[in-house]
C-alpha cells in the first residue's frame, strides 16, 4: 500500500514538468525531509527540488518575525506589566506562576484572530460580575483586580509592541502579523504554485492564509485523510476536513485530493493491556524481538507512537541490544538529566537556607548526587564523603559556614564554590554553575563520557542564555525568581538526539507522527487523560466565553487525538495498541474511549484481538539464612570468645544467630547517621551517665535523705553536660530534642524521688555503680579460652540484702524477668531481660562469691513498678516466686548458659536463621 507522501510525489510528478517552482508547506519539519527523500527516490530524472516548508517556518517568511523563546516572551510581558499604572504589583516570582498562563491566552488570541477589544472588555466584565459584593464601595482588592482586568488589552499590546520592536513575535503574533502581511506575499510570489500538505485541523488564521493563497494563486491542497471517517457525519476523525469541506468556498464542488479508502483493508489489529507503564515498556522491548524473529525488515518500516511522551526513557532501556538502528523524533526532556536534578537541588539548598544554616539531610542528599561526587573527586579522595562523614559525626542538624570552614583549608575552594556564606544574586549564582559546568566538563573529557558533556553543553547554553536575561532584565535577580524561571526552561526544553530519519526503528510522539505512514505502529499509553488528553483548563477564557469565540476547547482537542490516533491505522497492517490497566491519578485514568470506539465498529471487528498480558511473577520463597562454620569463621568465634561475651551479644545470639553472626563476629552495626532528634541509645547512655555521676561521690555509703536532696540540685547540669557528651553538636535549645532534655531530667528526678521514699524507709547503700566484670568459663567440648564480660548498673545493700540492678529506660514488664523453664532462659528472646541479670549475677559471684543476692531492673518508662526482681516459678501464672539467686541459681543456670556458648562455638552447628 502506497504511503500518503508517496500518493502526493506520484501526484506531483504527473501534474508538474517543473517542480523548481513549487513551494510545499507541511505540517512538520520531519514531514518535509521525508517528502524531499520521496521525491529523489521517485523521480526518473535530475530535477530541481520545490522548495519545502512546515507551517511555522512559512508563517514565519510571511510575517517577517523570528518566533522568540518561551523565556524572552516571560521576560517581555512582564516588562510590559510592570510598565502598567495600577496598583500593587507582583514581583517576577509569583507573576512568573500566571504569566505563563496569559502567554498562551494572547496566543490563542492572536492564532484565532480574535477581536481583542471586544474579548478583553468581555473578560473584565464577567470578572466584575464574579467578584460582586453587598458593599457600595469595593474594597482595594477588588478594585486592583478588577483594575488588572481592565488593563488586559493594554497589556496585550504594550508586550505585541514590545516584541516587534525586536522583529520577535510569539506563535499567535507570528500568525496575526502574517494574515495582516498576506498580500503583499501573495503579490511577491504569483509565479510559485503553493501546495498544502497533509492538514487537518487548523486554527483561523491558518485557515485564513490556506484560503487566500488558494483563492488568489496557483495552488493545491492535499488532505490526509480516508473517505470512512470523512463520509460519515459524525465520527471526530473526520470533523476537521468535513468542517473545510462546508465552510471553504475554494472547496465547492471539488473532490478532496489525497482522501482515499485504506482504513477498511484488512488489518492485524491487537489491543493489549499491561499493568503499568514500565510494563509497557518491557512488553514493546519483547514485541520488537518477537518481529525481528518473524521477519529481519520489518523493523525497518515500522514506528513506536508513545502516547504519554514520559515513557521515552524505559521505552529506551527497553529496546533489545540486537536492533542496531533506531531513530527517536522527539527530544530527550531536560528535567529527565542528572543535570537538571543537580541543578534544581543546588537552588533549592541555598534557597531554603535559613537563619540557622543549611538543614543536613539537604546537603547529605547534594552532597551524594553522581555529578558533586565526580566534581569533589581528586586525586583518588572523595571530599563529598569527607564533608558528609564530618555532619554525620559532629552531629550536625544544620550546618553554618563556620562549621564548614572548620573542616579545613584544604576543602575552602570547594566549599566556597558549592556553599556561599552570605546571600547571592541571580548572577552571581549563574556564574557558580558556570564554575561547576567548566569542571565537570574536565572530568568528562577525561572519562571519555560523551553523553554527559552532551549534557554539559545544553545546560551551558541555558545558563548563558539566562545570565543575558539577568543582565538585561533587573527583577530576576533573586534566586527564587531565578529557580521559578530554571524549573520552567527545564520542563519545557529538550536535548535533541540525532539520527538518521530514513533508517531502522523510528520513536516518536503522536504530533511527529503526521503524515507519515508505517506498516507496522506500536501505540502506547492509549488511556483516557493522555490519548485524549481530556479536559484542562489552563486558560483565563471561561469555556462559554472560548465557545462564543470559535476558540478551541477540549472537545476540539478531542477531535485532534481522534485523527492523529485512526490516521496511524489507516495504511497500518500491523498495529498493536498497548494501555495501562491499572487507571491512575498521575499516569491517565481507564483504556481510552478510542479504544472502546475501535471496538464498537462491526466493519473493523473481525481484525481486532484483544489481551491482557501481565509479567511473569516468579514469587520469592522465604528461604531461612544457614551460615557453615568454616575455618575462617571459627577464628572469628575464638577471638570473640577470648575478647569476651557480653550478655547483650549473647541475648542478639537468642533472638536470630543471624544477627550475632553479622554484628557481633562481622561488626556489621547501623551506619552513622545525623541524630536530628535525640534517638534511643543516646537517651539512654544520657540517663545511665547522669545516675553515675550522682552516685559515685557515695559509694559504699548508707545513702541519707540530705544526700539525695543534694544530687536532686545537681540533676539538670549533669544532664545538660552529658547531651553535650554524647549528642555532639546536637542542639538541644527547642523542639523535641529540648522535649528530650527534659524527659531525661524528670526521669532522673522520679527515680531520685522514688529513691528517697525507699531511704526514708530502708538502709540502702551503694557498693557499685557501672562496674566491669569478667570472668573465664570453662566450656566442655570446646577447644579454646571463653570469657564473660558486662558492665553492671549498679550493686547495693537493701536492709542486708545484696541488690544487683541495672537500668532500662525502655519498658520492661515483670513477666519478662521471671522464668519457669531453665531452657527459656536460652532459647526464647522474651527472657532476654532475666537472662542478662543472671549473666550480671554469674560474674558478680566470680568476683564477690555470695550466699543469696536479688537482681532486679528498673524501667524508667515503667518506674511505679518499682525494682522488678527476677524470679523462677513453678508455673506460668503463678503467684509463688522465688526471688532469691543462689549458688543453687547460678549452678542450673550456668549449665544452661554453657549449652548456649558451646552451640555457638561448634562447628558442626550452623548459624540458621530464626523467623523474627
């Protein structure tokens, strides 16, 4: 089947002897180079080629003006709105946020050749009556904004005049100026012959100038379209070419050229829903491989349509390393970059700088981007890693420039380049990127990293770019107005690939797709909210207002996705339809209507197949960890084992092997982090250094009433000292860390409190507080020396009683430190409690053999409880406990305590995970 551009060559070559002095306009630049490669490889002779446009670029040579950027026409309507006499105006930062919107409203204005005083007078009318109020007089508010209505044409005009004093003008300007210039055109070009190519909808100043040139020259126009969707009244793909056919007087009675029947041939049609848009783009990666299989050329006519242009990137990922050639029509989105991101990060770092400096988990996040470790590598040291392990260590929750200048002299360059003391102004600013772009641009060249200096040069061009705004335009000198304008840029610029247009597996997006034609078509993202789009209202013009006007809406739009989506499966013979099954808010609701519509045509019916395809789920089994004790692990446990157990890596042991394997033998421990917040251990190193300094000045001494008055003054500097201690540079002066603090010092003033009931009642004195024991265990079966060790809380006398105790100031329960079972003791982690004070009490009789001692916990979080004692117990539940440890106690739990250290020190048992 002949492709349409191939209809029109074949067309043009039979009509004209002489092509030199034609002029053809198509929709798109890449419809133009195709339409030049047909006619080379059509002609039978040496010809001269017509001369060839797309519609902006002929627009563009009628009205004499350049189309400006989307940021010169930014920087000039606020040019023009500051220059307005009303009211309080918006700085560049918050206009920046509307003015895009009334970018595209002038536009739209101007492309539909709108009467613009008519409209704006419209327009402040229906704001006046929006904003009525019971009040005679209106309050200043209201009167700026109605003001700001009523000076909309004046608006409009002071920035049309202002871009064409540069010879710029934006697209609906271009337009407007190109319809008023029209006929001194028409007059300087009688003798070329203009033939329009492939259009459909047009906005009425197109239409005005399509109409003139065809009324007033020699001229053709061919449309692209199929007679099954033109001849039926009411199917949207043919709305447009029906609405020319009725309204343009050039077209009365003639047929329409290049409107013929392909869409009822026969077609290979499947419809196929995947969860997902990354499934989407791995399902089109096996699809391409499945084709190249069937056949190794048809790869070579054959297009990916992305319906949501997002999914580029996976699409890419996705292709298979065995098809060796692709083209992409489309550009590569610049906020998809690392650039962008670092870029964006930059701003916002010094952007959300405050009074107290830079926030840490800011900087560790700039600091750990790909591009700052390339910038801050050499000579083989990280500095970026050098910078976030001092934060980490000193504690930094915000970071000032003077705890960045103590890092050292040898860090200064860098950190003056990427952290500024004082506040900088938008030039400034842009010469640090500048800074940062020329040493990347080093790097790369040195890494042969051709895809990253690809990067490098756009964002260069940018940013040069922005410094002459800067330069020339006053109010975009702060760097929030400078980052409103970055992030605009970023998401509406694209990095071009080049490729070769004629060859392999084309990409594209669905306005790329015009005109041309492929046997095979991949469609992506067919999902209502993307194909078609649905409505928006990104506009000022109220949809009434849009609808009085002949402006487009969303039904017109509609109409537009309508057309491009069955023009692809008009010449198609393989067409497979890919939609997201899974509707979501951000990636387009349910399959697409077009997709119910496509479904709905009995003509078509017979051609389509319909599948849901899925991943394929292999589902992980949870297979339980087992590590072989080998040789080199052995001496891990040996040096451990001499180093010495402590009950606390000996309750991990209890709880999962796993665990004592990886932090206790391989040191595995949690990574260094920032404690923005006071977090547990902290707490409770606080609490547990607090209680040995009150309480070492009396040692072995009957505690008196007078002396907990006294450590009860000195509870808030010790307290205060030990945050310094332990939280580094912590600031505890507010928030929750100043929550903390206090918590701490009402723990330590409840159990001094609780402390002088008991003194009040009992002698108490104190014979220990954090004491280091030790001692050696003989272990039968095992080969090699074994220690015990821990630190006791404390040791005193109650009433004669020996007291082992140690401090939690997490919750701890009663049931946690009684035990019926000598085995639980060993094999359950619920009695990791009671078996860490027997362990306290095994060493404590090494060293002070006893007849009877008690050991007990003290739980800060549960301290009207009191001392809870350990225990044994006939039975669960029971009431009759024995709270006395004796050499009785320490025999039976020393065995059992043997059992566990020879488990864990022979080789034939494994380390094998426990479910925790």
């Amino acid at each position: 089947m002949k492709s349409f551009l191939q209809q029109v060559v074949d067309d043009l070559l039979k009509t004209y002897d002489s092509l030199d002095d034609l002029i053809l306009v198509l929709p798109s630049k890449r419809a133009g180079t195709i339409l030049r490669t047909t006619m080379a490889n059509t002609a039978d002779k040496t010809i001269f080629s017509p001369k060839i446009y797309s519609i902006e670029d002929f627009v563009e040579q009628i009205s004499s003006l350049q189309s400006a950027s989307n940021m010169e026409q930014l920087f000039t309507l606020y040019k023009a709105y500051s220059s307005m006499e009303y009211g309080e105006k918006d700085n560049f930062y918050t206009f920046s946020k509307w003015g895009q919107t009334l970018l595209q409203d002038f536009n739209e204005i101007d492309r539909y050749l709108i009467d613009t005083k008519d409209i704006f007078s419209y327009l402040a009318n229906i704001q006046e009556i929006n904003h009525w109020a019971l009040q005679k007089e209106k309050s200043e508010i209201i009167t700026n904004y109605i003001k700001f209505w009523n000076n909309l044409e004046p608006l409009y005009k002071a920035f049309n005049d202002l871009l064409k004093a540069q010879k710029l003008g934006h697209q609906g300007l271009i337009y407007r100026t190109a319809c008023e210039e029209l006929k001194g055109y028409i007059d300087n070009n009688k003798n070329y012959t203009h033939i329009f190519i492939g259009f459909n909808a047009l906005n009425t100043a197109e239409s005005y100038i399509i109409q003139e040139i065809l009324g007033k020259t020699k001229a053709d126009v061919f449309w692209d379209g199929d007679t099954y969707f033109v001849e039926d009244p009411i199917h949207d793909a043919g709305y447009f070419i029906r609405q020319h056919l009725n309204s343009w007087p050039w077209l009365k009675g003639k047929a329409l050229k290049g409107v013929e029947s392909n869409y009822l041939s026969q077609k290979r049609i499947k419809i196929i829903g995947v969860p997902k848009n990354v499934s989407q783009a791995k399902y089109v990666g096996n699809l391409l491989v499945q084709l190249k299989n069937e056949d190794n050329n048809i790869l070579k006519n054959t297009a990916i349509v992305l319906g949501d242009e997002t999914l580029l990137n996976p699409v890419l990922n996705s292709i298979p390393p065995e098809l060796d050639t692709v083209n992409i029509t489309m550009g590569y989105p610049l906020k998809s970059t690392p650039l962008a991101s670092l870029f964006s990060q930059y701003l916002s770092l010094h952007i959300k700088k405050d009074s107290q400096g830079w926030y840490f988990q800011q900087v560790l996040d700039f600091l750990s981007h790909p591009y700052i470790q390339i910038l801050c590598t050499e000579n083989q040291q990280n500095k970026a890693n050098l910078i976030s392990e001092a934060i980490r260590t000193k504690n930094w929750a915000f970071i000032t420039s003077d705890n960045l200048s103590s890092l050292g002299e040898e860090n200064e360059d860098l950190l003056s380049l990427l952290f500024f003391r004082e506040e900088v102004t938008g030039k400034v600013f842009l010469d640090k990127c500048h800074q940062i772009i020329q040493i990347l641009r080093d790097r790369f060249a040195q890494a042969k990293d051709s895809l990253g200096l690809e990067y490098l040069y756009k964002f260069y061009s940018m940013f040069n770019q922005l410094q002459d705004m800067v330069e020339q335009y006053s109010f975009v000198n702060d760097l929030k107005s400078l980052e409103s304008l970055y992030l605009e840029i970023v998401r509406n610029e694209t990095l071009d690939f080049q490729g070769e247009p004629l060859e392999g597996l084309q990409i594209m997006g669905m306005l790329e797709s015009r005109v041309l034609d492929f046997e095979t078509v991949i469609l992506t993202s067919v999902n209502e909210g993307i194909l078609p789009s649905g409505k928006s209202n990104n506009s000022f013009i109220p949809f009434d207002l849009k609808k009085y006007y002949k402006l487009p809406t969303y039904k017109e739009k509609d109409a537009v996705y309508t057309y491009h989506f069955y023009r692809l499966l008009q010449r198609a013979k393989n067409i497979y339809l890919l939609y997201n099954t899974e509707p979501d808010v951000l990636e387009g609701g349910e399959k697409s209507r077009l997709l119910t519509q496509l479904l709905t045509d009995e003509n078509k019916l017979a051609d389509i197949t319909e599948i849901i395809a899925a991943p394929e789920i292999t589902p992980s089994i949870k297979m339980l960890q087992t590590i072989s004790k080998d040789e080199s692990l052995m001496e891990m446990i040996r040096a451990h084992a001499k180093k010495g157990f402590s009950p606390t890596s000996l309750s991990n042991y209890i709880r999962n092997p796993i665990d004592f394997y990886k932090r206790n033998l391989l040191g595995i421990d949690d990574i260094l982090e920032v404690e923005e917040t006071v977090a547990n251990n902290t707490f409770g190193t606080i609490v547990h250094d607090t209680l040995e300094d009150l309480y070492k000045p009396y040692l072995n001494t009957y505690l008196e009433v007078s002396m907990l008055r006294e450590m009860k003054k000195n509870v808030r500097p010790l307290v205060l000292g030990h945050f310094a201690k332990s939280f580094a540079d912590g600031d505890i002066s507010r928030g929750k860390n100043l929550i903390a603090y206090n918590v701490v010092v009402r723990y330590v003033e409840n159990f001094l409190k609780m402390e002088l009931a008991e003194v009040e009642r009992h002698q108490i004195r104190i014979l220990g507080v954090e004491e280091t024991l030790r001692m050696n265990i003989n272990v039968p079966g095992l080969d090699f020396p074994v220690a015990l060790k821990g630190k006791l809380d404390r040791i005193d006398e109650k009433d004669g009683v020996l007291r082992i105790i140690d401090y939690k100031t997490g919750n701890v329960t009663s049931s946690q430190v009684e035990i019926v079972d000598w085995e639980d003791a060993i094999g359950d982690y619920n009695y990791s409690k009671a078996f860490q004070l027997l362990c306290y009490a095994i060493m404590y009789n090494n060293s002070k053999p006893i007849d009877s001692i008690e050991a007990g916990i003290i739980s800060f979080k549960n301290l009207s409880s009191g001392l809870l004692k350990f225990a044994t117990k006939e039975k669960k539940g029971s009431r009759n406990k024995d709270n006395s440890i004796t050499q009785d106690t320490i025999a039976q739990f020393m065995e059992s305590l043997k059992t566990l250290i020879f488990e864990i020190g022979n080789p034939e048992i494994p380390f094998t995970e426990k479910e925790v």
